[in-house]
C-alpha cells in the first residue's frame, strides 16, 4: 500500500493540476453511467415506482427541461447521458495514456541525468547491470504499475458509483444485499488467490524445465558421448510430472471458479427476491434493478482488486527504481561548474596523491610526478599497480584520498570539472564506437554548421581519412552495432579522430592498440605518435614497444611511482622497467644479450 500512496503523492508531484482534470473526467464518467442506467427504472416500475427518491429525482429533472418523464424521453436522456459517458470514458483514457507517456519520458530522461551525475566510484560499487536492469527492466515495470494504478481507481470509482446509485434508490434493501454479498466477495477473493498461487507456481515450474531442458541440449555432446543424461532426465521427468500437477489443480479450481461463482450468486439473488416480494413486499423491478446493479458493483470491485493485486507484483520494480533514484540523488557527484578554466598549457602535477576504494587496500601510495604541457608520457607496470586509476583521477571521475592533483598550480577541486571534462580526450581499449555514420561517431550529433569540415579535418589528422572515404557512402556510411562494419584498427582511429574534433588539450590513451594485430597497432600507432607535441597525451600501454618515443615513462608498482624516465634511461638502469622489457622480449621468444637487444625489441609483444 505504502508504493500505491508513493505512486499517487508523486504523480501528483509530477502533474499537478493534470491529476484532478483526471480525477474530474473520471468522476463525471461513473455519475453519467449511474444516472443513464437509473433512468429506465420509473419507467419500468410504472406507478408503483412514483415514491421512490430516484422517480421524484428524474421526473424533476425533466420538468425543470420542460420535458414530460415519458419512455421516449427517458431513452433519449439514457442515449444522451451514455453518449457524454463515453465521451469522458474516451477522454479519461486518452488523458491518462498522455500523462503515462509523458510521466515515463520524463522519468528516463531524469533518470539518466541522475546517473551522469552521480560520482564515478558510486557507478563502479553499483555495477552497470544495476543501472541497466532500471533503465530496461524497472522502468518499464513502473509504467506498469502506473498503468495498473489508473485503471484500479477506474474501477474503484465505478464500483462506488454503482454502490451508491441502489443506497439513493433503496437503502434498506441495499445494505441487506451487501451484507450477505461481502462474505461472498472475500470468499471468491480467497479463491482466487489460490488458483493464482498455483499459477505462480506453475510458471515457477516451467521455468525450471525449460531451464533443464536448455541446459541438457546445451550439454549434449558430453551427456551423449559419457551416458550421463539419465540424471538431468530425472530432473526434467520429476519437474514436468510437478507441473502437470500444478496445472491440474489450477484448471479444476478455476472450473470450479467460473461456474460455481454464477451459482452462488444465484442462490443469494434467488433468496433475496423470495424475502423482498414476497415477505417485504418491495417492488419488483425495483429490487431486480437493485440486483443487476449490485451485480456489476461486484465485477468492479473484482475487477479492481485483481488490478491492485497486478499493481503489487510490479511495486517491487517502484520501490527499486525509488531507492535507486533516492541513492543517486545522495550520491551526486560535487562537481563545481563555476570554478576556473584548466590551462594546459601549464604542467599536471600529482602531489603526494593517495588514494584507496571503500572496501579495498591502498591503491596508489604517495605519487608525486609531473607532466609537462604537450608533451608524451606513458605509464607502465603489472596489472593492479594504479595506471588506470592515475588516468581516471586526471578526468576527475574519482578524487585522491589524500594529496593533490593541480594543472598550473590551481588544485583540481577548484577547477570547473564540466570544462576541465571537455578538455580532455579518451580512447580506451574497446573502442566507443555508436550504430550510426562516421559523421555523428566522430560529431557526437553535433549540430554545427561548420561540423562536416571539421570532422574531414579531425579524421585527416588521425590518419583515418582514406579508409573513411573509401567506404560505401562515405563520411555517411553506418558502422554497425560497436562498428562491426570496419576493423579494430579503423574502429580506434574513428576514436582518435572524435577527441581531435573536440580539439581536447589533454589525450589519454588507456591500452588503445593492445587488442590489435601488429598491423593496426602500427597504423594506430602512427596516429598517435603523429600528434606528439601538439597536444598533452598520456599512454597506459602493456605492449612496452609502443612507448619507446615517449617523453617520459612512469614505472608503477603496487601503488607507487619506482622509476620514471625516458625510454633508453630507464633500459639502462637494469631496474624494474629493464626487467619487464626483457620478460616481454623473452615471452615473445626473441633471443636478446642482456640490455644490448633492446633496439631488437618486438614491434607489438
């Protein structure tokens, strides 16, 4: 209930006054079916219905027209008023389907701000499935639950009217037909749950058996070539003998539901016409009206709870996406927008950074360094050892535990983080490549009037001009769902030629050509070391082949800087970086004499 008040207090919050325009075509919908069906009733009681408080309503009604209550007149008002019922009917729903679209819309688009807007350490605690699972999974499980929300108060509103047009017409006789037909409803209620606790389990069980299923097929080969599937066998013969079994009781209850339901209300509206005409002798047409509206006061009122039962299973996804919601909101990031432009032409100095994740051990352990404006600088070592975290802190994703991180001596929490972002370019491993033309992958949708020379230019510069011309159509050819349509080596350089087009002062390449072939690491390679002295650029390279024009290598090791240098200065150290050349070398089977071999070291290792 506490999701279905959520639910309510926040489409208000959204809508406002659209929620009461909602609310007032609803009510107007359920009076005009009341009184429309209401008005056949004097008609059909003749005089005997002249006292009743339902006659002297509409027979007043008409005189105030100037109209004579007479059945032409009565079905004229019954076509009138169920014709305007419709038309708020059609309305409602209209309106409702307008307000659901647009609520949905909004929430997604909010959503999505609040995940860009979260810190970066928040996002990798979470896990993308988390958020992916909100955005195509819980999303849609809201939309739902709103939908099953506004047709329970439909239904709900239906039923009061219905419930309160036979209290105006005869009190007496109403409440002695919800007294005897409450016990009935929660009876059928109870019913009904069972029968969908079979269905739940049913499907439970299916779900296992084709689980079963799958995975014997799956693993047919080793089942078949081992005579080991008797198992898995016994597993699918015992869930399929438990389902039939589920499916059994579901369909007799159900039998039993649909036809003993008719019969029970039979009995009662059978005992109640015996007492009321015969004992109470109340008016017959009267008392069967009574009963017809009743009867679909109930189908409502079933009909609405069974909607709110509905509304439940998906208010697990509301509570979800609510707390999920809550979370970003607590944890967006304190970005300053109004802080300083970062100038890079100015050195990046790192001062005694450290850094560690909530739950982990030290990640980076004192790091002081420098690195000077446009020039190259790469860092290496094992796997863990902080390169990418180094490179993750210089975007400003994540923030030193300790230390400080400054461009031109202006500390990186006092620099406008949206501009600082802007400035900077990324090219990873796996390239970021959209299903779209090579245009709006290197533009980004940009809607410049001037983009199209500038991406032609961008892609010139990353050595990516001729392939792209090359292609069917062009600057407007598609890529393919992660740029399936080209090579790897094509996919990076598309990549180098996006951040030339932002004209980013600060270039960071993290593994950009470790998952290439020896050929495309060398024309992306090209590319890169193309660019050297026009722009800041930090590599992250295993491959330490690719490193070798570097101004200066940083040499980490669990945490710290160990050595730092240019490439043949650091060789001849015989230190840590000699030892990771020649582990490299002699992986890739090269016989090399010690230090000497190093102008033979591998293109790509």
């Amino acid at each position: 209930m506490n999701e279905f008040i959520y639910l309510i207090c926040y489409l208000y919050s959204m809508i406002r006054w659209r929620l009461f325009v909602w609310v007032v075509l609803l009510v107007f919908a359920s009076l005009l079916e009341g009184i429309s069906i209401g008005m056949i009733l004097p008609i059909l009681g003749g005089s005997e219905s002249a006292d009743s408080r339902l006659y002297r309503f509409l027979t007043d009604g008409a005189e105030y027209l100037g109209l004579p209550y007479t059945l032409p007149v009565a079905v004229a008002g019954m076509a009138v008023l169920y014709l305007a019922r419709t038309g708020f009917i059609i309305c409602q729903r209209v309106y409702a389907a307008d307000i659901t679209g647009k609520l949905m819309a909004r929430l997604k688009i909010e959503f999505v701000e609040q995940v860009y807007s979260a810190d970066y350490q928040y996002f990798l605690e979470r896990g993308l499935g988390a958020f992916t699972n909100a955005v195509t999974t819980e999303l849609n499980n809201v939309a739902q639950a709103f939908e099953r929300c506004n047709r329970f108060i439909v239904n709900a509103g239906f039923a009061l009217v219905y419930i309160a047009l036979p209290l105006a017409i005869n009190p007496a006789f109403t409440s002695v037909v919800i007294v005897v037909g409450v016990p009935g409803y929660f009876l059928l209620k109870r019913l009904f749950n069972i029968a969908r606790g079979f269905s739940v389990r049913s499907t439970a069980a299916n779900a296992g058996l084709q689980s079963y299923i799958i995975q014997g097929l799956s693993n047919f080969k080793y089942l078949k070539s081992t005579n080991s599937h008797r198992g898995i066998f016994g597993r699918i013969r015992e869930t399929s003998r438990e389902q039939g079994r589920l499916e059994y009781k579901q369909s007799t209850l159900a039998a039993i539901l649909e036809n003993g339901s008719d019969l029970f209300f039979m009995l009662i509206i059978a005992g109640l016409l015996i007492y009321s005409v015969e004992i109470a002798r109340n008016n017959l047409i009267e008392i069967l009206f009574i009963l017809f509206i009743v009867r679909r006061a109930m189908v409502y009122a079933l009909n609405a709870q069974r909607l709110f039962q509905e509304f439940l299973r998906f208010s697990g996804s509301v509570r979800n996406f609510r707390m999920l919601s809550q979370e970003l909101a607590e944890r967006e990031e304190p970005t300053d927008f109004s802080g300083e432009t970062p100038d890079f032409r100015q050195s990046i100095t790192l001062k005694e950074v450290c850094f560690q994740y909530d739950t982990s051990e030290q990640v980076l352990d004192n790091v002081s360094l420098t690195i000077s404006p446009k020039s190259m600088v790469a860092f290496v070592g094992a796997s863990g050892a902080g390169k990418s975290t180094i490179t993750t802190m210089l975007t400003g994703l994540l923030r030193p535990t300790s230390g400080e991180i400054a461009i031109g001596g202006v500390p990186y929490d006092m620099i406008n983080q949206r501009k600082l972002r802007e400035s900077i370019g990324y090219v990873t491993q796996e390239s970021v490549i959209f299903n779209d033309t090579v245009h709006n992958n290197i533009a980004l949708w940009s809607t410049d009037s001037d983009s199209r020379a500038k991406v032609q230019a961008a892609a010139r510069a990353a050595g990516a001009s001729d392939f792209i011309e090359s292609l069917p159509e062009g600057y407007d050819s598609l890529l393919g769902d992660n740029g399936i349509n080209i090579s790897g080596g094509q996919r990076q350089r598309i990549s180098i030629a996006r951040e030339l087009y932002k004209d980013a002062s600060l270039l960071i390449f993290d593994e950009a050509t470790s998952a290439l072939d020896t050929e495309s690491e060398t024309e992306v390679q090209n590319s890169i070391d193309a660019l050297r002295g026009n722009k800041t650029i930090v590599l992250i390279a295993h491959r330490l082949s690719t490193i070798r024009n570097c101004d200066t290598i940083f040499v980490l090791k669990e945490g710290r800087v160990v050595e730092q240098g240019a490439y043949d200065a650091l060789y001849n150290l015989g230190g840590e970086f000699t030892q990771m050349v020649e582990r490299q070398a002699l992986a890739s089977n090269i016989p090399h004499n010690g230090r000497h071999t190093r102008d033979r070291l591998p293109v790509g290792c």
